[in-house]
C-alpha cells in the first residue's frame, strides 16, 4: 500500500506545536499546549493522533517524548509531490494545466514561473 502523507487539522495543530518546539517535547507538555490552543483532549486523544502520524512517519516518538520526524517544509514537499501523482499522473505540466484552466496569466507571472523553471533546469 502506498505511504499517505495526508493529515487531519487536528492532526496539523499538533504538528505546528511539535515544529514550533524545535525540540523533543514531552507528551505532558503538548497536551498541556492543545488545551491552551483550546482543545481540551484526553491523554488517549493525544496519543492517537500521534500514533498515526508516527505510521505516517511524520514524528518520532521515544518514551515520554515527540519529535518532527518532517520539517514542515518537507511535510509539505510531499503532500505536493502526492498531489501530482494522485490527479496528474505524476506530471508538472498536467498540474499547471489544470490550475490555470481557460485563464489568460499575466506576462508578469509568465516572466517569473520561466525564471523558477531556469532555477530548475538541469544542466
């Protein structure tokens, strides 16, 4: 079965805590920090949302405390890259084609996705 990087809101406020640490947090401590957010979660709520982003390899647990196994950055290079191979064949091109649709783009911006693509090419 193929890995999912997909996640829930609740699943991405604990993320933004987990990053903003920058540092192992203790359990007790984020669960503290989902209260303060405003979502008073029991213990087993907590480690069920961590359990599956672990599955997904998305934080890493050791004993007491959680960590980013993804930088947000990366988390979000993946979900993109999922994106692209689930609805457009994995293709950049069908992506861009869809996403402009029948809409004319402005020179301006034309200008500036040729400079990103410069950016990319391989030599």
């Amino acid at each position: 079965m193929k890995e999912s990087y997909r996640i829930t809101k609740a699943e991405r406020e604990v993320m933004e805590v987990i990053w903003a640490a920058n540092e192992p947090v203790r359990t007790k401590n984020l669960l503290d920090k989902m209260k303060e957010k405003g979502r008073d979660w029991k213990r087993q709520t907590l480690n069920t949302l961590l359990f599956r982003l672990e599955e997904k390899g998305i934080v890493s647990r050791r004993r007491a405390y959680v960590e980013g196994a993804l930088s947000e950055q990366e988390l979000l290079q993946k979900q993109t890259q999922e994106i692209l191979d689930d609805f457009y064949g994995g293709k950049l091109e069908n992506f861009c084609a869809a996403l402009v649709g029948n809409r004319t783009v402005k020179s301006e911006e034309v200008d500036k996705l040729y400079d990103l693509i410069d950016g990319w090419r391989a030599n």
